[in-house]
C-alpha cells in the first residue's frame, strides 16, 4: 500500500427527502416510524430518531414530486472538510461552498457523476432535548419514545444510478469511501454497490437505474436495535395502512434485517438491524456477488420483489 | 481544533488469557461459547468466534494462574503502526518490536502505565474455513455454529488499573483512542474510562482496582446478535454449571445488554449485545458519570454485585 | 384416578384494581402499559389489554387505599357457572348470586379462606372495536397500539395469604385449579402455590404475607409477545420513572421472563413472557422447590428482592 | 348452549413420520433442529424436543415413502379415552383397540373421513432424563441443548384432506376439537380449518389436498420461545444446506410466526412461535377466512409459495 486511505468523512448526516403529501409524511415520520419534529423552515419540517445526537437526521420538504432532494455527510474535522472540497475544487462535480443547512457551519456542496446533490459540513448543533424529553441515561440524545417502530438513529441510503463503476470511482477517490459488497454482472459491468466511510458495514448503496433516468433515490434506512423491532415495525405498518413492499427477511448482501414500506409520499423507507455486524478490518476485501448469486434472492430464500428493481422517486414517466 | 485527531488503531483484535484450567477453560470456549479452534502452539490453543475476519481472537495460554497475558491491536496500515512505534520510542513505555504473535507480521510491543502488555501489529492473516465450516453467505467469515452462545466476535476488554487518568492520557496520546464515557468521583479523581479507536462506543474499559495491584484483567467480551441471544447465553451458562456473576441487564453506562460470568480458569467473561447504538459523532463529548449516579446501579436499578468491584485476575493474596 | 378432574373455569377475566391516585394509574396503564379505556361507570375506569376478548380485563377503582376489589373468572358454560355455584352453596366462603360487573350475566360471589372477593360468571360482552380501533387481522380483538409496552392480555394475579394450604385446598375443592408448583418450608408447611385452570403454567400465584394480614395483593400481570418486549418495557418504565422493584429477569419457578413495577397508585404490576411454555399434560406432578433451592435466587442468580417478601397492598400499618 | 362441550382430549402427543432417508433424516432432527434421540425399536427412531414431557413426541420410521404413519392424542383421563372408543365404536373410523405404541398403556385407533390414522391413549411414560442430560431448573423435562434450533416442543401438525367439512364434523363430533379458524370458498365449501382441544389456537389444522389423493400429510410444527429463535432456525437451516420453501414471516390466519422447511426425506417440517396468544373464550368464534382475504397473502403480504398449496407426501404420482 503506497498510500494511506482517507478518514475524512466521519458519517451520513441526513437526507432531504421530497414529498407531495407533507402532512401524511409526516404523520408516518412521527407516527410510524416514532420520530420527532425538532424544527421547521420554510417548506421543510426537520426531523430526528430519538438516538441521532444531532439535530436532525430528515428534512422532510413539500415538492411536487417525491425524491430526494441532497444528502449530507459531516467530516471528522474542520481540516478534513477543507481537504474534500480542495479535492473537489475544478472538477465537474463542484458546486462550492453554498447556503448552509439548518444548524450547519460552512457547507461544500458537489454532485456524484449521476446528479445527486451532495453537502459537506463539519460544524453542527448538538439537539438538546427540551425537559419532557430527557432521558432517564445521558448517554442518550433523548427519551426512548414508545410510540411507533421506535427508530434509533439514521443507518444509511440508497440511490439509482446509471453507471455505478463511475459513481464507485468518485466517491472512493473524492470522498474517501471504502466499497465493501459490490454486485458485478457476468459481463463485467457493476450493477450495484455498497460503500462506507464508518465501522458499519455501508453508509450508502447505489443500484443500477434501469429506466436510464438520472439522481433518482430508492430508499433511506432507520436503524432499530434488533430484529424483533424490526418484526414489530411490520406489525405497526400493517396496522396502519402502510404499504409494505417487502420484508422482513435477511439480505444475503450485508446480512441486514429489512423491511420496504412506501411512506404516502411515495418514498421507499427502510426499517433494518444490522446485528452485532462491523467491517473493522482496514484492509476490507469488497465481497463480489454474480448475477447466479444473486438469482438465489435472499438470505432465506425469498425472490427480490420486483418492483424493487424498478421503483423509485421521482417515478419516471413511461416514454420519458 | 488545532491538531487533528489520530486514526492509527484499527481495531482490538485478540486477547491472550492465561488459565491454570486450560482443558476446562478450552471446553467453555468452545462448548458454552460455541467458539472454533483454529490453531494450536505450545502452551496456546487459539480460538476465533465465528464472524471474526482474523484467524483468532483469543490466545488461550496454559498458566498457573489466570489472567491477562497481553492484549493486541491492529493499525490501519503499515505506516500507521510505524507512526505508533515512533511515538512509543524512547518512552517508558516502550517493549520495542518483538516476536510476532501466529499469523502476524511485524509487531511493536508497549505497556501502558499500569504494566498491562499491549501489541500493535498491521500485517494478519485472514481466515479460511475449511470445507466443513464454510459459510452459506460468503460476507461471514464461518458457518454459524449453532452450538453453545453462538458469539459473533471479539468485542471489547477490561482492565484494572491503579491510575486512570494516568491510564488514559497514555491512551489518548500514544495510542490515539477516545475517551467516550468516564466515571469521576466527588474528590475529582477518575475512577473508571470507556475508550475507542472505531465506531463502537468503546473497544476498552478500565476500572480503578481497588487492591493497589497492577496489571490485573477484570473481563473480555464477545458480542452476540440480540439481547434474546444474551438471554439465551444465561440459560445455557445455567445449563452447563457455569457461574453466574451478575446479569443478564442493561448497563447505565454504554448501555450495553451483559452477562458476566466467570470461565472455569478463573477469567471473568462477558457476552453482551450493543444494539444499534455507535458513536458516529468525531467530537463526542466524554460522557461523566457521578458517584451519585452510579449509586442508582445499572440502567433498570440491578445493584452493582460487590465482587465486580474486587474480583479480577490473577487475584490477590490477602496481606500480598 | 377414581374421580375426573373438574373443567368448570375457563380463565381468569379481570381484576379490580383500587387505587388512591386514579388519574396518575390510569396514565400508567394507558400511556405505560399501552392498554385501552374501554368503559367509565362511578368510579371505576374499565381497560383492557390489545387482545383481550372481553371487553375489559381490568376495572381501575378510586379508593382510599391500593388493594384488590375483587378477581373474575368466566367458567367455561352456564352449566358450569351453575356448578361451581351449587358446590359452593351453603358453605363459608359463598357469598351468593349477586350485582354483575359491568357487561357481565349472572354473577355468583364467593371469597377463598384469606378472604380474597372472586366473581364467577359465564354471560360477558365480546370487546367491538371502534372503527379507528379495528385490527388489519380480523382474529386480533384490536389493533396493535404501538403506544408504550403494548401489553397483549391479562395473564395472572398474585395474592398473599396467611395459610397457602387451606387456599390451596379450597381452589383444587370447589373451583377445580390444578397445582402446578408450589414451596415447600424445610418444616412442611406450604409457602406458596401457583395454579392453573388452563394451559397456562398458572392463572394465579399465593405466597404467603408474613405481615398476619389477610386478602391482600401482591400484583397483576399482563402478557407480551417476547422477551425483547419485556425488555423494552423496562426501558419505557425507566424513562417515565415508573419504579422498577426487580427484573428483568428469569424466574426459576415457572421459569417466567419478568418485569415488576409499581404503579402510581402503589400496586405491584408484572410484564410477562412465558415462552411456549405450556402445561399440556392432564396428570401434571406439581413441582415442589424447597427452602435450599429457593436460595439460589432466580433462575440466572438474581437475589429475591426483600421488598418482594414484604410488600404488599394495602400497605400494611407497623403495630396493626 | 344446551350440551356441553366435550374435554376428553388433553393435547397433540406424537407423530410418526416416515422417511425413505432414516439417517439423515435423523441427522436432520438432532442436528438441526436439536432434538434428542430417546428410543429405537425396529426400523424406528423415537425422538423428543427438550421440553416435552413425555419421553417422546416424533416416531421416525424408514419407509419406502415419506408421509405420516399416525398421528396420537392423549386423552385427559382413562375415562375420557373409554368415552372416545365408545363414541367410536361401531362406526366406519374405528379401527379398535390396538398395540400400543412403545410406552404407552392401552391405546384406541381410529381413522378420519380422509383416511388419516388416529391413535387415541391415556397412559404414557414421563421422559426422565439422564444425568448429562438434567435440567437446571426442574419444571423443565431437560437440559437445553444449545445444538440448532433448540426446539422445545411439539406444536401442531397439518394434514391434507379430500373434504374438509366432512373432516371438521368427525373431530368436532368423535374426538370434541373446537375450530378456531377456517378459510371458506366464495362457493361455501370449506377449504381448510385449524382446530384446537386445548388453549393453543390450534393442534392441527387441514387443508384441502388438489390432487384428489388421500390421507397425504401437509407438515409438523415444533414450537421455539421466541420470533428471534426462528429467524436463527433459519440462519441454521441456510448454513446446513435445508431447503427453506417459505418464511419467516408471519401467518394471517392464527398470526404464528412461521418457517418451512423440508427434512431430508422430503416431509415439510415448520418451526414456529405463537407468542403470548391462547385461545381463553370457551366460546370462541370461529374466525373465517375468503378467498379474497387470502389472496392479500401472508400477515405483511408475503404471497403463499405455489409448493405450499400443492406438495405434500407421500409425493402424488403423475397421472396415478
């Protein structure tokens, strides 16, 4: 190894999430999912799981079409976050330094080689949880809910892109990401990947598009804290109306617990646990799946859903 | 922030335990445990649980008496461990590069200021299971074993130490890990430290050792999937006349889910489960725990069991 | 095996709760506890679990004092209730045919020999649940609340007694209870029963009040699905200050996975797992634990907690 | 109500299963699933879960074929089991008083309309374990094994059936089963029913077979404590090369939460767990199902596999 890898992102900050139905969006953020408003701006209401220590980890905006609207990643430090945008700085993917998110210092914002729109930020605010929402621990951020699936902190994402291999090469060579699964077509070509900049095993996925449309989101991911919660999370969305895509069941691919629901907006949400699971070896060796893998399904069995392969926000109008 | 912080560690990645039972002590491991043997030398039986990448993360020693033989660390990178060797040099602290521990490549040997023994190494060997033990999904590293506790991999350790703070600014300095939680008393002194060089809320713990002895192990921890996995961990340490010390309950502190008992060697072993909870944050503020506060026991009220404050290995002669 | 055992008793229905701070109970078992107000009349709130059939499975009472009012079962037909009537007639512990309970057909009252108030009744009202209520599977009483423990039905009560084995004697005579477990002091007096009309290990528990006072309460207990859901109950308590005696934690006798707290108004109310445990055989040999065994503590080696010995409702005053 | 209903039969007590593949059949019930070989006798293996109380609840017989050669209930008292043979003396089911199966006193056999061998006992042998093999905790038959799935006891099975109304009438009417459940066809024919003689919300259940073919077997179910131990049943059954047909998910009809899987001699075989529901109302109504109900498929939308409405065993030969 001639050169030493880059530490500089410290983790998924939050994402901004696009919903034509903003107050059933945010019934089921609150509702459902037991997440809690902790401001509002504009068009945007901010969201939080009870464990996320900053602010917020959604920012749930009324548009007209559901989508994702950026995605934010806090660095390790204020030089590291100078260090990706100096790295950034010229290239195609910039855009510079911009307005600041709720909350954030100075934000640097790019784009991955497929569109989605990308901030960096180091500086933040800590969320202090008014009195009723005090936890009993301190090591906490704030008061288990007991309302709904009870999601303790945002676990990742997962967007649509046209050609993964490029989108792989930005965001190792940019950003300091690590791939960690990766799906690899018998033709060579990558089909879909799994990246990390933390212990956890990915803090994001990208699956090929296959409408050829560009910066599309498939689905971002709450963590709860085992797979019972995440059984009872489908307890919780059935009783509710929630339509439920898929799951629970095992990804062969991470071995995380899943359960796909649609939130009103159209978004696909994701409820996971992720066991006792961390990529802790700094040499990783990325995990390559075929396409014959990949025809077992999951873990256990069950046939991908179809409309996994083929749904995203914004839908993508057919002739279009 | 003036400096930045150091990334050098890795990760904890083995702990050699001495037993003066080592065919009882080796049976635990694997029959209670549900851990594999993966190599023997000398006096050693190494074991690995099943999802650890390394060949082994327990050197099992035969020894007259019980205890801590040292404990190692993997660094991110050759470069990493040369910084840390850099560092140690010339300081009281420093062993110098030594013999490598089965599988290692080279390795630099250092004490911390309570004499506990620590290698730091970079170059490993991954594991290869054979035929019989292959796992159905290639991302784990082994079969799951589906035999005794079923523990996942090496989490974390505990020492005891005559100093703490003097503990931890030899950790935090020479060694780059983070303090996350602490216990100080109503005089000031520290009394106990959780530190981390990954994601995990803290891959170490010391507590003041109340007999003025040095070096002395308190427990190691292997992690399981789920807190039902611990509960399950409980009936078959019940089952198979393992002691009980204290558990299954949630630490107040890292709010883990544990269970401590003891390995017929005399070794205090814990089985825990974590959660979704990390430490993502790169300035996490040292969370400080009171007398006051540790007077309430653990997180639902379980008094903290007299002999986890006194017992450790090897013990202590009275008058010694 | 001359005569045939009696089938009269189908379950335990429902207890009367009295309670000195109705409002804060009541808050207790709705936002704690996640049950359901299903009825008000004077002063008494009706509640019921998720999945309880009847319409309610407690009747929360304002009262100068905590304390039981009374304990229901509903036999298994008309029939019945009429037998167990006519074997109690005359006796002196029949207090006759009296006013029903709320939603309730013929009631006939009667006490056990520590003075205990039992309601017996076949005729009740199935629980119709209002349309935002209504369950996604029809053969659930109500929908999944996703509010608090999520309590699914009432599953026994514990009472204390000045002499377990005349109430013993009296269940098996003239209400056809089967003895599962029961202690046994090393002087061969009994010091506490657990009976069964069902397959359910027990419907209800007797240890004996060491204060001399009689009819008194030792707690209720509502069913969960899991373990993990007694675990989060715990967590829920601990955040809304709910004092917690003991627990979790797994009882040796009828191996139970509990939780005991106190509710505002004082009484002692259990969450409960059971597991698949159930009581299948017809000829089941009560298990008899002895003064030595119950030492051990709890299953795990959890030390009885004193309070459990000596605390009861109503309190008992020193010198009375 | 003017009869009363009929509690002559105490619970489910055993299969036998008969396999083409004995040994690794049996391969797959120790290993695997964790059961304890308790008997041999003939081309037979007797086989028991560790928490059933009788010495055995599988009868594994090599034949040319897999299906099931009987199925036996236990009777709640010698009388109840003169009562049963009484009611089906002389008609076209009884097969009358028979050998015996190993330990159990005088035993009664019938067959249902499809043609599915009954036996009917009372007198059995408990399972006293042997020394390695002695609980911890005596309320439990025997040590938990902590080998695969650890399955604790015998559940419930699933038989195929010609016509399932005429099926429902012989058990409700000879042997006093209670239905809980049943689907119903949009033409008022009967396509399945789950009945129950205890608090379990049914012991068996039958579905309608397509082929025409009589007296075919569906599956057994042996029960775990918790939804977590079925999932881990299905990591254990995915590493040791078991094909899973379907599951885990969770049943709508009687809310079980399921895994399927078929043993090596080709009879399905289910592990399950029903949580904290019991069927308590003697008067239970029993819950039907449409066929546009079932068409939602499974409790959160898992569509029914094709295999499980048509593979039974013995297989159906083409054309035959």
């Amino acid at each position: 190894m001639d050169t030493e890898p880059i530490y500089d992102l410290a983790h998924l900050a939050h994402l901004e999430l696009l919903t034509p139905k903003p107050d059933e969006s945010l019934k089921f953020f609150t509702g459902v999912l037991g997440m809690t408003e902790s401001a509002r701006e504009g068009n945007s209401v901010y969201l939080r799981a009870y464990d996320d220590y900053e602010r917020y980890s959604l920012k749930l905006t009324a548009s007209k079409q559901p989508g994702m609207g950026h995605v934010a990643f806090r660095t390790r430090s204020p030089q590291a976050l100078d260090r990706r945008a100096a790295a950034l700085r010229g290239t195609e993917y910039e855009f510079g330094w911009g307005e600041s998110d709720l909350t954030h210092g100075p934000a640097f914002y790019c784009r991955d080689p497929d569109g989605h729109r990308i901030e960096l930020y180091y500086e933040t605010q800590w969320y202090e949880a008014p009195q009723e929402m005090r936890p009993a621990l301190k090591n906490q951020a704030q008061k288990f809910p007991a309302r709904g699936a009870n999601v303790r902190r945002l676990d990742h994402w997962n967007g649509l892109a046209a050609d993964i291999e490029a989108n792989r090469r930005f965001f190792e060579t940019y950003l300091g990401f690590r791939l960690t699964e990766q799906i690899v077509l018998d033709d060579g070509t990558e089909a879909a990947m799994w990246m990390t900049c933390t212990n956890k095993s990915y803090d994001f996925a990208y699956t090929r598009d296959h409408t050829g449309a560009q910066g599309r989101f498939h689905h971002l991911t709450y963590a709860v804290n085992s797979r019972e919660e995440v059984l009872l999370a489908a307890d919780i969305c059935l009783e509710n109306g929630v339509y439920i895509e898929t799951g629970p069941h095992k990804h062969a691919i991470q071995q995380t617990f899943f359960l796909y629901v649609y939130e009103p907006g159209g978004n696909r949400v994701e409820v996971a646990n992720a066991g006792a699971r961390l990529i802790l070896a700094p040499d990783w060796k990325p995990i390559r799946w075929t396409e014959a893998e990949r025809k077992k399904g999951q873990a256990w069995g069950l046939k991908t859903i179809e409309s996994f392969h083929t749904y995203g926000t914004p839908p993508v109008e057919p002739g279009s």
